[in-house]
C-alpha cells in the first residue's frame, strides 16, 4: 500500500512527514506551530479592534440555538462572521499541534524531550479555547480577555522551544557565549515578558474593547501607556547593551544575528506605538501593534535560545550504539 509520505507531488509528501518525520521535518512543524499561534494571536486582536467580541454572543455555541452563526436581531452579521471565523481557526491551530505530537512520537528514535514539548501544544490549545469562553461568559472583562493573550504568548513559547530543540541534541544545555552575557538574555526575556503584560493593561484600560457592553480598566490610560512606554525603554536598552557584549566577547554569529533581529524588530515597534498614540490608536496600527508585540516576543526567545546548544547524548560506555539509540 503507497503511503502518502511516498507521494510524488512534494506539498503532498510535505503535508504528512508528520507520519514518517525527518529532523528536518520536525523542525517544520514546530515552526508551523510558531506560525498559526502568533496568527491566531493577531487575528484575536482584529476581533477586538472590529467590536466582534460578542458576534458569538454564546459559548460554546455561537448563539444560544446554534453552533453557527444564524441571523439574530442584536449582532451584526459582519461581527458574527468575524468572531466565528476567528474561533473556527482554532481547529487549524489544533490540528497543527496534533501534527507536532505525531511527529514527536513517530520520530526514530524517540526522543521523550520533543514529545513532552509537543504534548503541551494540544493541552495548551484546549485550555486556550475553554478560557475563551471564559471570555465570552464574562462580556469581555479586560481582565480574562489580558489572560487571554498572555496564555497565546506562553503556547508560542513552548512552540518555539520545540523548534529550537528539535535542531539539537539531548546532552546538558551548553552556553556559547559568557555566562553573564546569557543571564543578560534571560533578564532580557523577562523585560519582554513584562513589557507584555504592560501592553495588556493599556489594552485594557484604551477605547478598543471589543464591544460597547464591555468593561475597562478604571486606569488613566496616559499613565499606564507612559509605564508601557517606559518599559519599552527598559527593553530596548537591555537588548543594546546584549548587542554590545555579543559583539565584544566575539559570540556566535547566530547569536549576534539573534539580538540584532530582536533590536530591528523593537525600532518598528517603537515606531508604531508612538504612531498610534498620536492619532488617537486607529483600529488598523492597533493590530499592527500587536503583531509588533507578538514578534519582538518571539525574536526574544529566538535571542535566549541561541545563547545556548546541546550536543548529541553521549553513548554510555557500557552499551553498544544499538542499544543506546533504543533507550533513547
């Protein structure tokens, strides 16, 4: 019987190496997983920005009698669309998740680290959807709609790590550049984290709040985006100052690449925020934010993980390579 992975056309083969997985392969699924979170991350915000927040008003059905969408005389079909076309990509986050953990299982030899990584996507996506709706039960409180993105950021991490690990070996994480230049990383990567959560609250406390019956923050929305702003700063330094010591302790060159992504991607973002804050955050530079933001999130963790390598598990001296390989 011909296997699909066996197929001539290469998108086909492509398609399913999930079921007989290169390293290669592998590392292709884990970045497709990077992808449709982050977009699924930015379409969320489009959501908001269109006031569809409630064109599902129910979940999790979209309207008290139906899954679909149907008219119903108190939601516009346009927000309705929006908000069910957003939850059905779901399933395509979901299904490439599932993609990951075939692969992880079905790569010889096994390797347990990229299976345990892996099994957090399903888990994370389906914890994801039912926190969504959460969201919908509470009229989109900024509170669980902030959580809302920041449990999308922690999935895109596990992605990402998948990815990174899935180019490496299973030996003892190995720093390639000074141990202090590598704490600078991780400092680094909590700024970002915290300049995240910053973003939520302006988020939160600003006019875009996904419908006119939703809540904000009883905050002085000049005061928390000067904190934003300000953390902005904290970031931009740091990653200066990363850039700095890559390049005069003479890193890897991956390494350096890493933290001059990250620096670029932080300018354009600097840029647009300062934009939309002086045209009174139109709805189109609001997305563009957020995808910024969810960027400079993943360009962070691209710079964190390029700080360190892991070779390949040394053979134990007392098994053969047979039989080291199927302990794996």
């Amino acid at each position: 019987m011909k296997l699909p992975t066996d197929h001539p056309h290469p998108y086909v083969r492509r398609l399913f190496s999930f079921w007989a997985p290169t390293r290669s392969a592998m590392r292709g699924w884990a970045m497709a997983s990077v992808v449709v979170n982050a977009g699924i991350t930015v379409t969320g915000a489009g959501v908001r920005v269109t006031a569809s927040g409630l064109g599902c008003p129910t979940w999790p059905q979209c309207t008290p009698d139906s899954f679909i969408p149907v008219a119903h005389p108190e939601v516009d079909p346009l927000n309705m669309a929006v908000e069910f076309g957003n939850r059905l990509l779901t399933f395509l986050v979901l299904a490439v998740g599932v993609a990951c953990v075939l692969a992880a299982w079905r790569m010889a030899p096994r390797r347990r680290s990229l299976t345990r990584l892996a099994l957090l996507q399903p888990v994370g996506i389906v914890a994801q959807a039912l926190w969504g709706g959460l969201v919908v039960n509470t009229m989109l409180n900024p509170m669980t709609v902030g959580v809302h993105y920041l449990i999308s950021s922690g999935l895109i991490a596990a992605c990402w790590l998948l990815y990174a690990r899935a180019g490496e070996g299973d030996a003892p994480a190995r720093r390639v550049a000074h141990r202090d230049v590598r704490r600078l990383g991780y400092v680094l990567l909590a700024a970002v984290f915290a300049l995240l959560v910053a973003g939520v609250v302006v988020s939160g406390t600003g006019p875009h709040s996904g419908d006119a019956m939703a809540s904000r923050f009883d905050l002085d929305i000049e005061a928390v985006a000067r904190l934003h702003a300000d953390l902005a700063y904290v970031v931009v330094g740091l990653t200066f100052a990363l850039l700095f010591a890559l390049h005069v302790s003479n890193a890897p060159r991956p390494a350096r690449r890493a933290a001059l992504g990250l620096f670029g991607v932080e300018l354009l973002q600097g840029v647009i925020g300062y934009t939309q804050w002086f045209l009174a955050v139109p709805a189109t530079l609001v997305l563009l934010h957020v995808l910024g933001s969810t960027l400079v999130w993943i360009a962070a963790l691209r710079v964190v993980t390029s700080l360190r390598t892991r070779d390949p598990e040394p053979l134990s001296a007392d098994r053969s390579p047979t039989e080291a390989t199927a302990a794996v």
